[in-house]
C-alpha cells in the first residue's frame, strides 16, 4: 500500500450547510501534501472525519489502507495528529509530556523515552527534553508537539494549521523540519494551512475552498506564471 491517506468523495453537512462535497485526495507515504485554503474552506472538517470526530456522512476514507469506519483502530493507530490548538501541559516538562503521551499508546516510559529523544533531534529540540513547557517559545512547543505526534510511529502526520501564531522565521522551520521528517522517515504529511509562503513550488498542493478541492497538483505547475498567490486568488475567485 504505497498511499498513507486516501480520501474518496467525501461529502459533509451540518444540517442544511454543506461542510464538504466530493472531496477526493491521496498523500503518499513520504510525501508532503500542502492542503491549502482561507479559514471556512473546510480544512479542519476533514481532518475531524479522518480521526473519526466526525463520522463519515458519504464517501470513503482510509489511512494506510484501512477504512476509517470499517477498521477504526488499526487506521488510528498509523496516523498522528497536531491540531491547531496546543495540546501539550505547561505545567509540565517535556519529558512528563513524552511520557504521558507515550502512556495513553502502551509504551512503556523508557520506551516513550527513549523514542521522544529520537523525534525531539529530529525537530531541533533535543536539549530541551527536561524544559518546563511552560518556559518554551511558541514555536518550540510546536516542535515538541510534532514529535510527541511521532510517538507511537505513525505512517500519517496531520497538521492542521500547525504554526498558527507564529512568526515567520519559526513558521519557515518548522514547514522545513516536516518535509525532512517526511522524506527521512517515510511518513506522509497533510499539512493543512491558509498561508501561502508554507507552500513551496515542488509541493504537491490541494487548494481547498468552499468545501470543494478547486485544483490539485504540484504547486510550481498550478501557479504558472502568474505565481501560487495569484493562481489561488483566481481559483478562489472562480470557485466562489
């Protein structure tokens, strides 16, 4: 199974307002898939149905093969999650953090440990294990997120909106740090974001607006001349 997420014609209401319609997408196992669209667009609706908030309404939904509705706990257990809101204690350090988090997947606290060390270098962060949350900068504490994500070795990362509030010089690591977990390590990233600067032309991006995917596509070719800033204006203008 080369994909670790494929979604196929997801449709979504609450009541009488249609969240999503025939949404269609894959993200390959150690790929990067920019899932891009203005607040509204029905980012975070989707990314409720993959780890089942919601239940899926119409169309299908698995995550390294497993169906989202069919195999509810083998597809949870290859996918990570860091959602917009922070998740983390600050009243806690790092490690207590890692080790709570690696206790609610079975691991074992040397284990959780030993594997939250890994992730943390991987995010630049491998001498803050004993740091007081609390004491971190807004985007460290991302960081540290993102690692605890890859606790349990997920196939799927999902970020949905993973750097909001941060300033632009901690945003660009931290898209820059993802990639390269995704490339090193094989996962599949769907990385949900309305900031086109996170999006780099060898991308593979889907635009999302209006509950509907507009374009998909490697980024470079989607924007053409005109730029990926343009070329979204225009699909979201076309779209409305």
């Amino acid at each position: 199974m080369d994909d670790a997420l494929t979604v196929a014609g997801v449709s979504h209401a609450f009541g009488t307002n249609k969240a999503l319609s025939d949404v269609s997408l894959s993200v390959a196992k150690g790929t990067f898939v920019a899932l891009l669209g203005v607040n509204g667009a029905g980012k975070s609706t989707l990314f409720n149905l993959i780890t089942r908030l919601y239940d899926t309404q119409s169309g299908r939904i698995a995550v390294c093969g497993h169906d989202v509705r069919a195999a509810p706990t083998a597809a949870l257990r290859s996918l990570g999650v860091v959602f917009q809101s922070r998740a983390l204690d600050p009243s806690l350090t790092v490690a207590q953090n890692i080790v709570y988090h690696g206790a609610l997947h079975g691991l074992p606290r040397r284990e959780a440990l030993a594997r939250g060390a890994a992730a943390l270098e991987g995010v630049r962060m491998g001498d803050r294990m004993d740091a007081r949350v609390s004491k971190l900068s807004g985007g460290q504490a991302r960081r540290v997120e993102i690692a605890r994500a890859l606790l349990h070795r997920p196939r799927l990362l999902l970020c949905d909106e993973a750097t909001a509030g941060l300033d632009v010089q901690s945003r660009a690591e931290i898209v820059a740090d993802v990639h390269a977990l995704a490339a090193g390590q094989g996962v599949g990233v769907l990385w949900a974001t309305h900031l086109i600067d996170e999006v780099s032309p060898e991308d593979a991006v889907v635009v999302l607006h209006k509950g509907r995917v507009c374009a998909q596509g490697v980024a470079r070719a989607i924007a053409g001349a005109a730029g990926l800033t343009e070329a979204f204006l225009a699909l979201t203008r076309e779209a409305a």
